[in-house]
C-alpha cells in the first residue's frame, strides 16, 4: 500500500480534538509526566487561550504531528517583545524519521517570521536537539543547571536502602533540620496565596531591568501560568515588607531521583539584597513544608545571575552533576529581530526557570 503524502500547515478549530488524542497517545507511549493532564480544556488553555499557532503535519485528514508555538510576552532589555516556547513537539511513532520534524520546522519559521516574533526558543530532548540546530537556524545556549538539597535524609535513606532501621538512624538529623527551619523569617512576613495578589504587578515593574532576558511576570502571567491551569496544585509564597512584596516563589511537587521532591518552579525577587534575602525566606519556608509533607529533596532549576545563585547555595542547595541530571534542559534559541539578537546570544542574559520548560 503506498504510503499517504504528509503535509504541514496551521491547526483549525475543527482538528483541535485530533490533537489531543496525538498528544494523549504519545504522551502515554513515552511515559511522560503530563500525560494524566491532556484533555480538551487543557489543550484549550495552554494553546487557544494563548493565541499560540500550532503547525500540525497530516497524512491525508489524520493529524501526525504536533509542533506548537506557545506564544509569551517577553522582556527585552527596556522593551516587550514576542515569544515563543517550542512545547509538546510530538510525531506519531511510525512516522519518525520521515522528514516530518523538518517539514513542520519550516512552516513554523515561515509563520513565526510572518506574524512577528522576536525570538522562538525550545528545550529539546535528544531526539529532536540535532534538527533544531542543523536544519532551522538554532543555536544551543546553555543548559540550564538543576539544583537540589536534601530535606529528609530518613526519607532518602529509606526509599534508596529499602530498609527501616537504618532510616530511623537519621530521623533526630532530620528533627534539628526541622527546628533550624523554624527560625523567624526577620523583617519579612510570609504568606501564600491564594489569589494572585496586585503587588506582583509593582513587583515585576520595578526589578524587571534588572534580570536581563525573561518571559514577563506580571500578574495576568501569574493568574494563568499557576491558578488558570486545569488541575492546578501549585502554591503561592510572597515574602512582604510592610504591604510591598519582595520576592514570591511557587512550589509544585513531582518525583525525581525516584523520591517525592518539592519543586520551586517559579520565583521572582526585588533587585538588590533585600530581594535575595527576601527569597533566602521564601526557600526556608518552602522547605519547612516539603519536611512536613515527607519529601525527600526541594529542587529547582535556573539559569541566572551569580547573586541569586549564592542564595540557593546558602540555602543547602548543590548543583547536580551532568552525569546524574535526569533531564538535560539544553536551550536552544532562534533570535529573529535585531533586538531580539542583541539581548538573547549571551547566556548571561537570560533569566529562565522551570516555568519556562512546560507546564510541570
């Protein structure tokens, strides 16, 4: 039987559902995590409510390919600018090494140069890493470094030993740990939230100069990122001095290292030290409530200035080796206009963390 001509273009109205049921067939073959989450309202959240255009490859009406671009405002240097994040690129299994990942890489840089973003950049696993480079103009940046601290070692030693006796052993470590977490949060009064609150708004406006390249985190970004998402169960943090926010951080759980893991997917501070300090308190909390829940790590990953990085390393945090890192987020960027090109070609520019990645 010859085999049927693929074909790419835009998604329609129409075929939203034939998306869905690819992304839920792939998504369960490769094991991933976002698999018990993709439904229609999801989809419809992530893709239509953004107003992001989808390029889908079809073999006759059937669609075989998946390849979005999830569209953000962006902050370049002083100005707002036009993204895209590259998310749930998928190609139906037997039809892999066909050409289909070129097909739709090129009508998504016909649509993206034609409508007006400023730069399209993706996390891509190793599979499609070599295509974005070799065949649509991207240039790998940087890996964005993971990090970790223990926050139970009874709860690490009896997950990986498998043996309770010898999990009891660090059980009055994890006591003092837990006392030491306690201490007072200083000037600072922390809270979560469970709206988001105004004050982010005043928050993103007056450091947003100062952490170089990053999606916008203003509070419509907040709303839908963390309390608009379907099955949502991520929690707010604000650290405030007087009624101003200094810092928020949002904390999601997941498994790593095959252990429960708290993980900080997002965070924000003021500039300067009283934003680190801010954020030191906001760890401290976060890692009060991952020992109550029984979670062996808190994790993070971000590509950020060294100030902020001291933070995570004051706050027990180790950067996990290449070797042993479970997922490699390597950044692959495609700068568009010239603004877009003065400010994302240097990895000291960019501010990412894991809410870039996808929706954990």
């Amino acid at each position: 039987m010859a085999k049927k001509k693929i074909t790419a273009g835009l998604l329609t109205e129409k075929e939203i559902g034939g998306a869905v049921d690819l992304l839920k067939e792939v998504l369960e073959e490769t094991g991933a995590q976002k698999r018990s989450l993709m439904d229609d309202d999801f989809y419809r959240w992530q893709y239509i409510d953004t107003k992001s255009p989808v390029v889908v490859a079809r073999e006759g009406k059937e669609i075989v390919a998946h390849y979005p671009l999830t569209t953000y405002r962006f902050s370049l240097g002083a100005e707002v600018g036009k993204t895209a994040v590259i998310q749930d690129l998928v190609t139906k299994s037997d039809l892999r090494k066909r050409g289909v990942f070129k097909l739709m890489g090129d009508v998504a840089n016909e649509v993206s140069d034609r409508q007006g973003y400023d730069l399209i950049y993706a996390f891509p696993n190793p599979n499609s890493f070599p295509g974005f480079v070799k065949h649509h103009g991207y240039t790998h940046l940087l890996t964005i470094p993971l990090f970790v601290s223990p926050v139970s070692l009874s709860e690490i030693v009896g997950a990986k030993l498998k043996f309770p006796p010898a999990a009891w052993l660090f059980r009055p470590i994890d006591y003092l740990r837990r006392l030491l977490l306690k201490r007072r949060s200083g000037r600072f009064k922390i809270e979560e939230q469970d709206a988001v609150p105004e004050g982010i708004d005043r928050l993103w406006e007056s450091s947003k100069g100062k952490y170089g390249s990053l999606l916008v985190r203003d509070a419509d970004y907040i709303r839908w990122r963390f309390r608009g998402r379907p099955g949502t169960n991520y929690r707010i943090f604000t650290a405030l001095v007087g009624d101003e926010i200094a810092a928020y951080a949002v904390l999601g759980y997941g498994v790593f290292f095959g252990l429960p893991t708290a993980v900080i997917m997002d965070f924000f501070a003021a500039e300067g030290r009283e934003g680190r300090r801010a954020f030191s308190s906001l760890i401290r909390e976060m890692k009060g409530i991952a020992h109550k829940r029984g979670d062996g790590l808190i994790l993070t990953a971000t590509q950020t200035g060294s100030r902020i990085r001291r933070v995570l390393y004051r706050a027990g945090f180790i950067k996990v080796p290449g070797p042993v890192n479970p997922r490699k987020l390597k950044l692959v960027v495609r700068p568009i206009t010239e603004r877009a090109k003065r400010h994302t070609l240097s990895k000291k520019e960019w501010f990412l963390t894991l809410a870039d990645w996808d929706v954990l």
